[in-house]
C-alpha cells in the first residue's frame, strides 16, 4: 500500500489442483459461524490463495459460508488469518456480480493500518470464481492508494460437494 505501485497477476502460473490445497485443511468452525446453524450446517467453500502482491493484504486461504436454513438464511460470511488477526471473527460478505462463468463476492474491512504503518479508512476485497473449474482471483484495494493487491489461487467445497 505505497500508493502508485501496481502488481501483476502472474496469470501463466497454474493452480493446484484442489484435492491437494484442500488435504488437511478440515477446520473447526469459528463459533460466531456455527451459532446460527439451526437445523441445516452452512455451504461452506474454502480457497487456497497465492499472495502475488507481496503486502501481506491478500490472505492465502479464505473461507465462507451461506446459511442454508433459519433467520439468517442466504447470509454469507466471509474468514480468513487477516480478520482473524484484526477482528477474531468472520464478516458479512455479499455477491457483488454473479453470471454463467463466474461469481463474485465482496466484503470490507475499516481503519486498517500495515506494518509500515500506512493507514488506510477502508480495504476492499473481492473474489471471484470460475464456476467450471474453481480458480480464483482475489483484488485488495485500499481507499486513497493507487495500487491493487492481488491473488491468484482455486475455491471448493469440503468433501467436493
């Protein structure tokens, strides 16, 4: 986030192929996650991600979930290790375009601040996935910075469901 510098999606890199980003990765839910469940457990979608910006901004693993079932029924939630770090809970995500290729969902995070201590009022974040074969393409872009971060990587689902 120095403002000006741009980093390009290394577009020529191939994602792993799922069954190996997702071995191992079976997670507990984070409570706030599991708290409204009611009868049905949530969709849950895990993606692995490459961190091509060299910030630290653009997580390598995201995880979300779309309730299935009670009063927040539709809702999405979004958890990855930098709202871990800065808040310990997940957050509200939304589909911000969704057509026959691909979908994409969008959150934001306020008043974060880098390492180098730049400052930043709002971090938008968005994910978009190829709805063929799961690759992913995270962007991070800081209000006020002319530089976008961003990720390359591939989503799925526990168990391939």
């Amino acid at each position: 986030m120095d403002g000006g510098e741009s980093h390009p999606v290394d577009s020529m890199r191939p994602a792993l192929p799922l069954p190996i980003l997702l071995a191992g990765l079976i997670l507990p839910v984070p409570a706030a996650m599991a708290q409204d469940w009611g009868q049905e457990p949530p969709v849950v979608m895990m993606c692995q991600i490459i961190d091509h910006s060299g910030t630290g901004w653009v997580p390598e693993f995201i995880m979300m979930t779309r309730q299935t079932s009670g009063p927040r029924q539709g809702r999405i939630e979004v958890f990855d290790p930098i709202l871990q770090r800065i808040l310990g809970q997940p957050i509200e995500a939304r589909i911000t375009a969704d057509d026959r290729t691909s979908r994409t969902y969008g959150w934001a995070l306020a008043g974060v601040r880098n390492a180098s201590g730049q400052r930043t009022e709002r971090l938008d974040y968005r994910l978009t996935v190829q709805k063929a074969d799961g690759s992913a393409r995270v962007t991070a872009t800081a209000l006020g910075y002319d530089n976008v971060m961003t990720g390359t990587g591939a989503c799925g689902s526990p168990g391939g469901g």
